[in-house]
C-alpha cells in the first residue's frame, strides 16, 4: 500500500454495497451529462482494485421500489406521469408533453425516455434495500453509488432526478423506528428535494453544504432556511462561495458537519456525495480535489463511528466528469466504507485504464495521460477553524454565517464550538 494510505481499519460485520447491471438503465440519452458510463466505470474500477473482495462485502440487489414504497415520499400524479413518460420521445403525442412538463418532465434536465419508470425505481429500491440492510442488521454500512438523486420533489422531477430515493431511504428508517436520522449532503448542489420532504419532520435533519443558490442550480438553499414549523432547527445550510477551494471546501465542512452531527446524536448517518464539488466537472464552480473528497468520506465514516455506533448509508449523486473523476471519487467512497481508504498516489489499475481509454474514444475524447493515479497530486493543506476566523475571507464569512445560523438551535455556540 502506498505511503500516504492511513492504517488498514477492520471491516465491519457486513459492508453492503448496491449493484445490478440494470441500474445503468438510468439514462437520459447520449448527449445528457449523467451518462450511465459513470456507474459501468466506477464497478470496473472497484473491482480492478479488490474493493468488491474485501472481507464482509455483501452486494446488495436493487429491486424496483413499489408504488406503495415510492408514495412514503412522492404523488400518485407524479408516479402516473412517469409512467407515460416511459414511453420515452417516439410514444409521446404533443399533448403529451405539454402535460408532462408540468412535472418537470420533457425540458433538458429530465427528458423522457423509455422504461423511465423502472429504471427509476430501480435506484430507488437500492437505497431502501441498502437501509433495510442496515436496519435488520445485515451489514452496518451500505453504499449505493447509483443513489443520492436529492432534486427530486414529491410532486415533480428536477435535476436530473426523477425518484428521491435519499428522502425515501430517510423516511424508511424513521417509518421503522429509528429515533433520529441524520443526512449530510456535500454535492455542489444544495439537496433540495430531501430538504423540502423532510422539512416539517422533527426526527429528521437535512445538512447541505453547497455552492451558494445566488450563483448555482437550484437557487435555494440559504441559511435562513431551517425547517417547518413542527421541526425548526433541522434544516441546516451551508452555502459557499464559487471558486471555493480544496483547502476551503474541507474547512468548511470540519467547521459545520462534525460539531452537528455529534450535537444531533442521530442513531442512522445517511450521506451524499456528489462527485460535482471537483475541480474538472463540468456544470459547477469549485475547485476541489479528490484528496479532498477523500477526506470528507473518512470524516463522514469517523463520524458514523463514534456517534452512530457504524450505521452509515452512503450514496453517490452529482458527478458530470463522468469518465475521469467519478470513478476515481466513488472508488474512494467504497474503500473507505468497506475497511481500508486507498492513498491517492496509488496507481490506477490496467484494466480501469484500458476502459476509460475505451470509453474517451467513443465520446470523442483525447486521451488524458496525467489520469493514472487514484488522486490529483494535490495535498491538502486545511487551516482548521480553530486556527482563527478571517472576516475578510468570503468562505469564512459564510462558514460563520452558517454557523451563527444553525449552532444556537442544537445548543453550540458559534464562536466556540
């Protein structure tokens, strides 16, 4: 292992990780930026480097989630226009679509195409098969890379995302019992549609650390934003700044998420982790680096640890770099959930490489030989907040902002804690 790799950690007793082939049938067509490659990649990646043989791996299946499933969350109008929807382009009548748009269906974002329903719900059956998994025991950590699809409103599409099945697999586990269910969303995009299912539940809390709305899709998330009137308090977040950095990204989310988070003590930790906060993607305006991901996953999992005695559901999400970062993002997601993180100078392996080189020529693309090794040859080099605040700083000015907004209500105190 390479030097920069920390200390193997045992697995725990049972890692599930969601996979089946047909979850690549989520796909909007050929000119869509979530093209499907990203998930066939990051598989072959994962399996290239062992990950999918470690000790205590399970995979997961991701059976169609029902209608009565897809309702804890959604509309019966909204599961309906998927339906036709399904027909994909060459089915529909004009009619059609002008009534579909309505649920944010037809535009660029989500554009209809056949079998949308089930592929659909197939990322959504993942999830809540990853979450029962946890709940009865079977594993205590899941990951489901396809997952994470946080756009999704009860009553429309939006995003790129048709089902929500993170506010699915949240609701899941409080329908089961769980005391308080924790989600952390550190995509680039603020975590709307779970925000907005989960506004007015008191069991849950939402906490997304996002590229300002002022500046990014969907527009919303600001810190006056807390929660409804039954459950104040429990939306939390945390808009940064475009051009935040790799340094500044970690900063910002060692200085929020884990004082929260212990604050919180929920007793399930569920996490999103959009690949789209990198330096490379395509439809954002940070500068993050793998290493940098890499180090929230390790937090996030620390976090499950010590508070959530290892209870931890991890999804992928956003990710438009979708042949050279977020494989090698999501990679590092399922070493990190399943025992040993991967060092970012480890070299990639001849089969991975030999895919991407496979799938760059037939999008067109040249081959970029700097993309070998697991990270971005950029080490972190975070001034930790209890190092000093910077009032001149636009992130620290939005780090304290979203502090002095959301501490108070879980008893911390903002320049304190």
């Amino acid at each position: 292992m390479p030097a920069d790799a920390p200390p193997a950690q045992p697995a725990p007793d049972g890692v599930g990780i969601v996979w089946e082939d047909a979850l690549r049938e989520y796909d909007f067509g050929p000119f869509h930026p979530m093209a499907p490659i990203r998930l066939e990649l990051t598989r072959i990646l994962a399996g290239a480097a062992g990950i999918l043989d470690r000790e205590g791996v399970r995979i997961l299946p991701a059976p169609v989630a029902s209608d009565a499933q897809l309702a804890a969350v959604h509309d019966p109008e909204l599961l309906e226009a998927v339906r036709r929807a399904s027909a994909g382009f060459e089915g529909l009548t004009a009619e059609d679509l002008d009534e579909l748009i309505s649920f944010g269906i037809g535009g660029d974002d989500v554009p209809p195409f056949a079998g949308m329903h089930t592929a659909s719900a197939r990322i959504a059956g993942g999830s809540l098969a990853a979450v029962d998994a946890i709940l009865d025991g079977t594993v205590s950590r899941a990951v489901n890379v396809a997952g994470g699809l946080h756009h999704a409103k009860p009553a429309s599409t939006s995003g790129f995302c048709v089902y929500n099945d993170a506010a699915l697999a949240v609701r899941r586990a409080l329908d089961a019992g769980e005391e308080r269910v924790m989600y952390v969303d550190v995509d680039v995009h603020h975590g709307d549609g779970v925000e907005r299912a989960l506004w007015d539940e008191p069991r849950a809390v939402t906490l997304s650390v996002h590229e300002t709305g002022e500046r990014l899709f969907p527009g919303t998330g600001f810190v006056q934003d807390t929660g409804g009137p039954n459950a104040p308090g429990t939306a939390i977040n945390v808009p940064l700044p475009p051009r935040t950095t790799a340094d500044g990204w970690v900063r910002a989310i060692r200085a929020t998420v884990p004082a929260l988070v212990r604050a919180v003590r929920p007793t399930l930790l569920v996490t999103q982790h959009g690949a789209d906060t990198h330096r490379s993607d395509p439809l954002a305006d940070f500068s993050v680096t793998l290493e940098a991901q890499r180090e929230v996953m390790m937090l996030m999992r620390e976090l499950a640890d010590e508070v959530c005695g290892g209870r931890w559901l991890a999804l992928g999400g956003g990710g438009y770099a979708v042949i050279d970062v977020v494989p090698r993002s999501w990679t590092h997601l399922l070493a990190v959930a399943t025992g040993a993180p991967i060092g970012p100078s480890a070299p990639l392996p001849q089969d991975f490489l030999e895919a991407a080189a496979r799938a760059r020529a037939e999008h067109g693309l040249s081959p970029d030989p700097a993309i070998v090794r697991f990270g971005d040859d950029r080490p972190l080099a975070v001034r930790d907040w209890e190092d000093g605040y910077d009032p001149e700083d636009p992130l620290d000015r939005a780090v304290q902002a979203a502090r002095r907004g959301a501490f108070p209500d879980w008893g911390l105190d903002p320049f304190l804690d």
